[in-house]
C-alpha cells in the first residue's frame, strides 16, 4: 500500500528498532562488565579474608559460591584446595585471566609471608549467575520501544493532519469558483506544494474561463450562418421556379460553406490552444517545401479573386515543428491575405532561415492593419474588416495558439509601400 503514514511508521519503527537494539546491546557488555568487576572483587576479598584469618577456606561453603580456592606454600607447593581435582596452576601475585582445561578462569593471586593464596572461578560459572539478572536488563528496554513506539504513531497522526486539512480544503472547491488555499494555515513543509496547487487552480480557472467565452463566442457565432442557412432552406422550399430554386440553393451552398469553414476553425482552435494542450510531438520540417505546396494550393483562390499570389525568397533547411501545425499556421496566413488584401493586390511567401530560427513571411500590399488595432486581431471572433468580407475571426487566434505551442514568436509589421507584413520567427529546436 502506497501511504506516507505507513512510510513513515515504518521507517521510525526502524529506525528505534535499530536503536534500541544498538543501545541494547551496549547496555548488556556494560552491564556484564560490571558484573564481571564485581565478581572479581568477590575473589578479592575472599582471598583477603583468607589471609586476615590464617585459616583454610571451607570446601562447602567455595563450592556452593562456585569459588576455587587454593593456599599455597611460598615454596610452590599445595598446601590447600577447596577442588583438588582441579589443580590450577600457580599464578603471580594479581589479577589474570587464564585457560585451564578447556576452559576460561578469573583468578586472584595474593601472597602475605609463607602463604599465598589464589582464588578463582570460570567464565561458564559467572555466566550462569549472570543470566538470572539479564532478563531484567531487556525488561524496561521492551518497555521503553512499547512506549516510544506508541508515542510515534501519535506523532505520525499528527503530523499528517495538515495534510488531511489540505485535502478536505481542496474537495470542498467548486468548479465554478476556484479560490486560492490560505498558505498561511498550513506548516512551511507543504507551503510549496500549496502554492503549486493555488498556480494549477488559478490556471485552471483561466482555462475554464476561456473555454466558457469560447463556447458562448462560438454558439453567438454558429447561429448566424445556421439561422441564414435555415432561411435560405425556407425559401428554396417557397420557390415556385426553377431560377428561384437555383438562387437560393446558391446562397444555401453559400451558407453551408461558411458554417462548414467556421466549425473547421473551431476545431483547429480547439486542437492547438496552448492553454490546454501539451507541447506537440516536433519532426524534422521543411518551410520552404510547405511553403511552395500552399502557395500552389491557393492559387487557383488567388486568381479568381484576382490576386497575385507568388513565392519569394525561400531558403531551404529544416526546423522543428507539428507538420500538420506548421501547414494550418501558413495556410491561415495565406487565407487571410488573400480575403483581406483586395483585387489587384500581390501577396508573397517567403522563408528565411537565421542562425537559430527560421522566418516566415507573409506580405501582402492590401489596405493593411492600423497599429492600434494590431493586438486586438489575434483575439478570437475578432475582425476589423468590413462585414462584406466574409470569415471567422478566428484565423490569427489560431496562428497564435500554433505559435505558441512552439516557443516561437509573431508579428505583425507595415510592408513598404503599404500593406502588412506578417513575421512568424519559429526556434530550430
């Protein structure tokens, strides 16, 4: 299970299990070492007492304080064993440690006149006495990781409660009013990630936002063109000739088309609007290649209408760019040239490739765009033609989006000699 708090409790558990066993363990040397200093003061003043009285030590009483006690002559020679089957040797005066048998002793050596007397005991007998107490070293131990154990699973419960307070705040949010989280309630560890989510949130709104005005602006927009066509059905259905009947299917063909161009737009709208799409997937793209196939393409629109449409100075490379971007992006520049430059005008595509970018150019000698008016043309369902020319108004907010979502750069500039000049500067990578 994927959970901070069973993370976290986990690793504390570790963490004081780890402790309490280091801990644990240097308590149990320190305390055997002690035992051990206790045990061989035992054997200090058993071989004293020895000595103050001048008497032999009491087999009985060595053997059931697991002692081995022995009173030697100054000549090396035995003169006493509480164990005389056990005949450890003579050692020199103090404290040693020795193997005799198999076996590990403590053994003290103290000499006063003709005698000396050496008393000892083995490891195994020490150890022995000493596991009836060790129980009682781990007893407060287990005690003391049962408390702090329970300590920490209140303090991990607390702990996250900001983040509990956090997610209670984020579902109580409506869609329809977003409002920033109070950084201020919430403890400096999580402030970064509330102020995250307070960006995400306000993005959102953003988002929202548009896309509420664009739906509004669309439905505003979709029901001209859907109430002409109706009209259009209405009096064709009226017509009592032929030629009425060929005039208002006409304008019925006429109707449908610009509803059919609107929702086209609409759909490349939706599709590149950097608010909400991801950065697109970028091939190697080669301008001047698109640029002569669009030119071709418009041209036969170019010469109806009048226009010279032609390709001017062009280098070749490649940048990269969403072909399929790229093409609506130089299409919708064509378009609007050629809706908006006028019979007799001349529009020219060029590509110039820079350093690090490529330029494309689209110059027309039409009547232009006043410079005031320059900004509010890239915003959706804006057209500052006459109303006799007919479109969208979603053609530049499109190129933008496109724009956009390829970190490039657009402007819109006066072509000498009258007319406008669009510059679309796109990064090679």
């Amino acid at each position: 299970m994927n959970s901070i708090r069973i993370r976290l409790f986990l690793w504390l558990t570790l963490a004081l299990a780890a402790s309490s066993i280091f801990v644990g363990l240097i308590a149990y040397q320190l305390a055997w070492d002690g035992f051990n200093r206790l045990r061989d003061f035992a054997l200090d003043q058993a071989a004293y007492t020895i000595l103050q009285h001048e008497v032999d030590p009491s087999p009985v009483a060595d053997q059931a304080g697991q002692y081995l006690s022995q009173v030697w002559n100054r000549d090396g020679s035995l003169r006493f064993s509480t164990r005389p089957e056990i005949r450890l040797p003579l050692q020199p005066t103090g404290r040693h440690l020795i193997e005799w048998l198999g076996e590990e002793w403590h053994v003290i050596t103290v000499m006063e006149g003709e005698r000396i007397v050496q008393v000892a005991n083995t490891t195994a007998d020490r150890s022995l006495m000493f596991k009836e107490v060790r129980l009682w070293l781990w007893i407060p131990l287990l005690l003391l990781v049962l408390f702090l154990g329970a300590l920490m699973s209140g303090a991990v419960g607390e702990a996250l409660v900001p983040l509990d307070t956090l997610r209670r705040q984020i579902h109580a949010q409506a869609p329809a009013q977003l409002q920033p989280l109070p950084v201020e309630e919430h403890p400096v560890e999580i402030a970064p990630l509330v102020d995250s989510i307070n960006d995400l949130l306000a993005r959102f709104d953003h988002l929202l936002g548009k896309q509420r005005s664009f739906i509004a602006d669309a439905a505003h927009e979709m029901r001209t063109p859907l109430t002409a066509i109706k009209l259009q059905a209405q009096v064709m259905a009226a017509s009592t000739t032929a030629a009425d009947r060929q005039l208002a299917l006409a304008a019925l063909r006429a109707g449908v088309d610009r509803a059919t161009h609107l929702v086209e737009q609409l759909l490349q709208l939706a599709r590149f609007d950097a608010a909400s799409m991801p950065a697109p997937i970028l091939h190697p793209c080669h301008p001047a290649q698109l640029a002569r196939q669009l030119v071709i393409e418009f041209s036969h629109i170019a010469e109806t209408r009048g226009i010279d449409l032609g390709l001017g100075h062009c280098d070749d490379g490649a940048i990269a760019a969403d072909e399929a971007g790229l093409r609506i992006l130089l299409g919708n520049l064509i378009d609007n040239a050629l809706r908006y430059a006028g019979t007799g005008s001349r529009v020219d595509v060029e590509v110039r490739m820079g350093p690090d970018r490529a330029s494309l150019w689209v110059i027309d000698n039409g009547p232009g765009i006043p410079p005031d008016g320059r900004e509010q043309v890239f915003e959706r369902f804006r057209r500052l033609a006459s109303a006799g020319i007919p479109g969208s108004g979603l053609g530049l907010a499109i190129v933008r989006e496109i724009v956009e979502l390829h970190h490039g750069q657009i402007s819109l500039l006066d072509t000498p000699g009258g007319g406008l000049s669009v510059r679309v500067d796109l990064p090679f990578a």
